[in-house]
C-alpha cells in the first residue's frame, strides 16, 4: 500500500522537519490525539533523515507493544518506509547485544530497557544518533530510573522527538520532564525545583503537593509552543460520536452490607490520612472498595487468594452480549479475578494482559481485525497505547470496572474510536449502584486527570 498522508499530516510532517532540520532547535513535541497518524508521521520524517543522511540510527522507545506490534508492522504496511530495517532490542543481555549490532534504521526498545541499555553502551558506541520517544508520557516523573536513564541517551543523540495523545495525564507537573528531553530545560527551566517555585505553591496535607499558581496554565503552554505541536481529533476527524452507556447493578442486601463497612473505612482513612489516598491507608481501603463492587477481594495475606463475593458484574456482561446478538466485543477488566469470574461463562475467553507475551498478544490482535474472536478481553495498561483494532466489525466495549486513570480509558477507547473505523463506537460501562463506582464514573465524564479529582469525585459520592 502506498501511504497517502492528510492533510493534516502533511502539516505535521513538514513542521517537524521545520523544528529539527532548520535554524537552532533540534528537538520537537508531537501531542497528537489517538488515530492521528504519529507513527507514519514520525516514519516520514526517518525516511527524510536516513536520505539526506543525516542519522546514523534512530532509537524509538515505546511501550512493548508497541515495540513488537505498531513500528514493524507500520514499515511493512506502507512501499515508501519499507526499506526502513527494524531491530528489536529486548530479552536478554545476549538478545539485547546482538540488535544492537545488527545494521538497522531503527532501533526499537521499551522504557524498562533504557537503563540497561545505557549501562550496556559503557564501553560501546551506540548505533544511533537520534531519539524517538513514544507515548512519552511514560517518562513524565523527573526522579524515576527510566528518565534518568533517558537523560543520559540525550547526550548522544542531536535529534529528540516526543509523542503523546496525553502529554499531562496528572497535570502540569508532568509537563517539565518530557519536554526536558525535546529542549534541555530551555523552555521550562534546567531543575524541576525551579519549574515548581516559578508555576505552583505548595500546599495540601503537609504541604506536599504542589497546585498551579493562577495563569501557569497558559504561560507554561506560551513557554513551550515554539517546540510543541497539539492536534486533537476532533478538529481533523469526522467520527460519529462515541455512546456512552452506564449500565447499572444493584448488589445484593449481604453483599451491600460488607461493601458499606469498608466504605465507612475507606472515608475514615482519607479523613485520619488528612485527605490522602495513600498506599497504606485510604488507598488500600478504596481499591478493596472497587474490588469488591466488582465481585472479590484479594485476601490481605496471600494476593493469589481471592474471596469471591458476587457475579452481578459478570452477569450483566453477559446480557449485554446476549444483547449484541454475535457482535465482536471487548471486554476491559482491571482485576485478574474478574477475568477468573467471566471465564466461568466463557471457558475459551482470549484476554491480553500484563502475562501476555507479545506474539500471542499480536496473534489475538490479527484475528480480531479479521472478525475472527467474538469476544477479547484486555486489561487497559496492557492495550492503552499503539494499538490499531478499528479494522475488524467489532464496535462494543464493556468495561466491567472503569479505570482510574483517564488516560487509560481514552486510549483504550480510542483503539476502535479512530481513523478508519466505520459506524459508531459504543461504550458499556458497568456500574455498581451507590458504591465508589459513581465517583469514577463522575471523575471520567468530568474529564479531570489529576488525583485531586478523585478525591473530589469521592466526596461529591459521599454527600449523595
């Protein structure tokens, strides 16, 4: 096939060349939603480098999904990067060694294999002299091992390019280390230190978190617009709108009995822990809160034990199935056990989850696309990024518990809600009635990302 790039994505690569071919700038942000085209984007703009040969190699990290099934399957798709050769540099320290010396366009690796490679590249020279980073948002904690390791990887590549369709999934902090890798501090300062003091105020319990100064927003945007393209889908996307369907249960009187005692525990927690969610405290109560509106507990002493409670939720995605009459559907689940519970309906049910290994997961990936498995479910952080699955006649997801993060739900989401697919995306969302599920539900559909909205969203909950 040959690749016909929009218009929009004609934009984009010639702004890209703009921004690390001309004038001072090397570096280069790419915050296009999800369907916009930034893989074939980014691959435009290799093709041009290795022609003009001005990269030696260009190291792309991404999640390993990604990694095994977007760059690979992109160069193979389309005649003009088939001449790109990919290496894949993950397994083993001998696997890792031996892509490394196998001549190739583009390196791929995932963010847990940056460190090692650095620590590999000691006494080496690296193949490569350009730096992709892919779903970039993976790097956003200036103090995590992977961007440390990033930061090292920058000093040997002059061309830096980022790519994210949620470059701020916990709010503007999360801004200042990716764009540390396009620019090197020149827009948003050399320390995250400096960063805070300039755009927020500490405050909170213990004044520990840091909260926006009135008009960062825009300032900090002001400051990175040189270096930053921002495309939403729908500006350049005629999609049907996605339908949204709450899909409510009631718990039985025991169950809701036992789940109301730990919500009375969970709200005493976040008061005592002086409105935290903490690991230790608020936090485990509130995810056994969610556990068990979903059907089980994990026991407190041994985590491969689980207590089962009820099968309301699993019950319910089987009448919406029963419901679509044969139509493909995805089934989102967050905890193993939910998965233990819909197998009791559907013993051969295919799932991608963290256990996965990417070849299956791929296998799965092309045989839903051909219309092959009527149901797939998929863990959210197993499936978020990269993944192309509007191809196939499924058009349903069902989520038996909503994800916490926002960003997880719209990338999942957006796996069927993109470019190419044809008819209208339907999202099931299964919520247990007057538990913390509401406040999730109410968190998404207020589309705030940070964890102050949870806890907001908890409150609003509370006082109902």
């Amino acid at each position: 096939m040959i690749y016909h790039p929009h218009q929009y994505q004609s934009h984009a690569i010639k702004w890209l060349i703009s921004k690390t071919l001309t004038g001072d700038s090397t570096g280069a942000a790419l915050f296009l939603d999800p369907g916009l085209g930034k893989t074939t984007i980014t691959l435009s703009w290799i093709k041009l480098l290795r022609e003009m040969e001005l990269s030696r190699g260009v190291l792309v990290v991404a999640p390993l999904r990604v990694v095994y099934s977007v760059w690979p399957r992109e160069c193979e798709k389309w005649e003009q990067f088939a001449g790109l050769r990919t290496a894949i540099v993950h397994g083993p320290p001998t696997k890792k060694q031996k892509a490394l010396a196998t001549p190739a366009d583009i390196y791929l690796i995932n963010p847990e294999g940056v460190d090692a490679l650095v620590n590999m590249s000691k006494n080496r020279e690296l193949p490569f002299d350009t730096l992709v980073v892919d779903e970039s948002s993976k790097f956003k904690s200036w103090s995590a091992k992977r961007t440390k390791a990033i930061r090292k990887l920058m000093k040997v590549c002059n061309r830096r390019v980022i790519l994210t369709g949620t470059p701020s999934p916990n709010g503007l902090q999360d801004l200042f280390s990716q764009i540390f890798i396009v620019d090197e501090g020149k827009s948003l300062g050399k320390t995250i230190g400096s960063f805070r003091q300039t755009y927020f105020y500490q405050g909170g319990f213990g004044g520990y978190k840091y909260f926006p100064i009135d008009g960062s927003e825009k300032r900090i945007y002001d400051k990175i617009a040189g270096v930053c393209l921002r495309m939403s889908a729908d500006e350049f996307l005629d999609l049907p709108p996605i339908l949204e369907n709450n899909v409510f249960v009631d718990l039985e009187p025991k169950v809701m009995d036992r789940y109301k005692q730990l919500e009375k525990e969970m709200f005493l927690a976040i008061d005592e822990d002086g409105g935290e969610l903490t690991p230790m405290n608020a936090g485990a109560r509130y995810n056994a809160c969610r556990q068990l509106a979903s059907g089980g507990v994990y026991d407190a002493d041994d985590k491969t034990k689980v207590h089962e409670i009820h099968s309301s939720k699993a019950d319910a995605v089987q009448d919406i199935v029963e419901e679509l009459q044969g139509k493909p559907v995805l089934i989102a689940f967050q905890y193993r056990h939910e998965l233990e519970r819909l197998r009791k309906i559907w013993k051969k049910l295919p799932s991608i989850d963290g256990q996965t290994k990417p070849k299956e997961a791929d296998r799965l990936f092309v045989k839903w696309n051909a219309g092959e498995l009527p149901l797939l479910a998929v863990q959210p952080k197993s499936l978020s990024h990269g993944v192309n699955l509007q191809s196939g006649p499924g058009r349903d997801i069902i989520w038996t518990c909503l994800s916490d993060s926002l960003e997880d739900y719209q990338q999942l989401n957006a796996r069927l809600h993109r470019q190419g697919v044809t008819g209208q995306v339907r999202i099931h969302r299964i919520t247990a009635r007057d538990t913390v599920d509401e406040a999730v539900v109410d968190r998404i559909e207020s589309k705030e990302k940070t964890q102050n909205s949870l806890l907001d969203a908890l409150q609003r909950y509370r006082q109902k």
